[in-house]
C-alpha cells in the first residue's frame, strides 16, 4: 500500500486530510470528523469543501479496508 504509484495517485486525499501513509480505518475517522465540522456548510464552511472532503474519505476508507 505504500508504493510509488499509490502515493501519487492519492496524495491529494491524504492532503485533505492531514494524512500519512500508512493509515488505519480509525485513523482515517478522526480527520474526517475535523474536516467535516470545520467544512459543513452549515457552519462557515462551503457545499464544494465539504463534497471534497467526504469524497477523500469514501476512496481512501475503501482503499484502507
């Protein structure tokens, strides 16, 4: 999981996230959690920020699994 190709291809996911290699699934939850809190356009957040951040997490949960 930690080769070349991998890192390169998700490097924006993991920097979204203030992720490194390698993660475990509950490493993964408390970032999001952050991000989503600080992005939810409910809050001072924006509709995109917040898509970004939920999309980085859906791949990178699937891909830590």
């Amino acid at each position: 999981m930690t080769c070349g190709r991998w890192d390169r291809r998700y490097r924006n996911y993991l920097d979204i996230l203030h992720l490194n290699l390698p993660f475990s699934k509950q490493e993964l939850k408390i970032p999001y959690r952050k991000k989503a809190l600080e992005t939810h356009p409910d809050t001072v957040g924006t509709t995109e920020a917040f898509r970004e951040v939920y999309i980085a997490f859906e791949i990178l949960s699937q891909l830590a699994s």
